[in-house]
C-alpha cells in the first residue's frame, strides 16, 4: 500500500471530524477512503448514463433515417 500526505484547512478538517463522530468513523483514513471509494462511484455511474444519453440518441436518429425523416449524413 502507498501512502498519501494531505493538507486540510482546520475548519475543513473539524467538519470531517464532526462528521466521522456522527457516522461513527474509527479513523480519518476509513473516512477518507470510503469517501473517496463514493466519488469514484458516482462519477463512473455519470459516465454510464452520459453513454446512455448518448446511445440513446444514436438510435433515435437510426429510427428517423429509416422512416426517412432525416437524410443519412455520409462521410
């Protein structure tokens, strides 16, 4: 395992703390980690419905070139 020095601003960490005590947290780390496990979740569930939008529209625009609604662009 690597290690990783961090710099935080007191009043930043004095919410941290707040926080770990009220969600029962043992330590800083099993805060930070679980919280940094959290983001890289939500922002890999973004990129999954940002490539659903955009499949999406990929076959809404396959549907419309069939009915002829639209002309089919051709590079």
């Amino acid at each position: 395992m690597e290690n990783v020095s961090l710099k935080l601003e007191k009043n930043f960490l004095h919410a941290i703390e707040k926080i770990m005590k009220k969600h029962n947290y043992m330590t800083k780390t099993e805060f930070i980690r679980e919280s940094i496990r959290d983001k890289i979740r939500k922002l890999e569930e973004k990129e999954i419905i940002e490539d659903k939008d955009v499949m999406s529209q990929i076959i809404m625009s396959e549907k419309n070139i069939k009915k002829s609604k639209i002309k089919e662009l051709k590079y």
